[in-house]
C-alpha cells in the first residue's frame, strides 16, 4: 500500500522516542544496499526522506549478485534494493530479509558511442557485427549481466549460432565488483574512455548516460528479443525504524515518482 512521504517519517520519528535502545537499533541498521542502476533514484529519495525529517541513511551501490555475497558474509546493512528479484528472495528465504517486495522494473537498451547511429530494427545486426565493439555488465556478479545474456539466449531463437557469437565476443566491462569509492554510474566512463561501440544496460542507465555523454544515443531493444527486470526490496530481519521506514517511503507515492522521474516503471 502507498504512503505518503510524511507517514513514512513519522514512523521513524515516533519509533525513536522509546529510548537509547531502539534509536541504537534504528541507527545501527540505517545503511541501504542498492543496485548500481538505482544510483540516482535512490540518492534522491535519501535526500527527500531526510529533509522530510528522517534521519541520515548510508548508501551503498555495486551489483546486486556481489551485494547479496556482501550480505550473506554479514556485512551490515538496514535495506536491499536488489535489480534482480532472485536476490532478494534468497536472503528473504536465508532469514537475513523480513521479506522480499518487488517495487519496480526495468528493461533493456543498447547505447551507442557518440558518432555511430543505432535504430531499434537494426540491434541485433549491429550487436553481431564483427566491427562493432560491444559492451556488457558482468552476468552472475550483476543482474544486468544476466538480463543481457539472457537477451543473447533471444537473439539465438531468432537467428541460429548468434548466442556463440554474442557470448564471445561480449566485453564484460562493469559490474564485476562493489567499488565503494565509486561515486558516479560507470557508464560514461566506458564511452569516454572508448572501450565499447555500443553497451548493452538498462534503459533508465542509457537515459542517465546519455545526460553526460555528448552525442550519445540510444534505442530500446526489440521487444521480442528485450527482458523485463524485476526489482527487489527487503529490509533486513534484526533492521530498526529508521530503515523500515525508508522501505515504506521507497513504496509510497513520492518514491514511486522518484522512481518514474528516472525511467523505471
């Protein structure tokens, strides 16, 4: 059920006048753990959620599969914001998540280095041809890998022997690891540095890329070849107030707009 901003904080704030114990609680657990691809999104919703009233909340960003180890291996954390459901559902199942929501999607987009055009009824040619440069997210490690080659498996009902191709000639140039100094989407960074002709990611990632990048472009991928994401949220089991409340402000209606002002659905 959505709430509004203000009920969101007031959760927290009521919580935490029952004494030292439970504001150690709340402040112990006040860390959020979130796809790289919510990096915008969700530094945002931090920023409403505190100068509503609630309190400060750590961010951390990387790919979902490695956050999950991070968690697993009993990193602190107070919230999961997963790209990949799947993740979220583990940890839920392992005990270490209240639950596991989804609360929004995603789809896929091929970016284009500034320079070269790229039309939605030409993906796949481009993606295959032998020229062409093509960049990905690390499958396994990140759920935009695995969405991707996902894709690829597509492409192979289409066009017989495609998915050897794809597989092989895929440079896996993000989303390997959880970079805590990393303080911007690694996207543009694959362009300027002229690592990749095009790069397969989200289309909320292609948007944000494409803010940076000068004469970058991009299109949505096919429909019969594209894979829809599926978000995941869960608040950690022994987590305080404070991230509870933060989990129902990303389900209310503020954070869903948040949401939607960066491309997710």
């Amino acid at each position: 059920m959505r709430i509004s901003c203000a009920k969101a904080v007031g959760v927290v704030m009521a919580s935490l006048v029952f004494g030292s114990a439970a504001v150690m609680a709340a402040e112990g657990s006040t860390r959020v753990m979130a796809a790289g691809s919510l990096r915008l999104a969700v530094t945002e919703m931090r920023d409403v959620f505190h100068a509503s009233g609630g309190p400060e909340l750590e961010l951390l960003f990387g790919p979902s599969g490695k956050l999950r180890q991070m968690i697993e291996a009993g990193e602190p954390v107070g919230v999961f914001l997963s790209a990949s459901k799947k993740h979220s559902d583990a940890l839920a199942a392992a005990g270490m998540l209240s639950g596991s929501d989804r609360f929004t999607r995603n789809v896929l987009c091929l970016m284009a280095a500034p320079g070269r055009a790229v039309s939605e009824p030409q993906a796949i040619d481009v993606m295959l041809d032998p020229a062409v440069r093509l960049g990905t997210s690390t499958p396994k490690a990140d759920p935009s890998g695995d969405y991707t080659w996902e894709m690829f498996r597509k492409v192979e009902a289409l066009r017989p022997g495609a998915f050897a191709t794809l597989d092989a000639k895929a440079l896996k140039l993000t989303g390997g690891a959880v970079d805590k100094k990393r303080k911007a989407l690694p996207y543009p960074a694959v362009f300027e540095g002229h690592q990749a002709d095009v790069f397969v990611s989200s289309c909320t990632n292609a948007v944000a890329t494409a803010a940076q990048v000068p004469g970058l472009t991009w299109v949505k991928l096919p429909d019969e070849i594209n894979v829809g994401a599926v978000y995941g949220m869960g608040v950690a089991t022994r987590a305080g107030d404070a991230a509870k409340a933060f989990a129902d402000f990303v389900r209310s209606e503020d954070g869903q707009a948040i949401l939607a002002k960066y491309g997710f659905k």
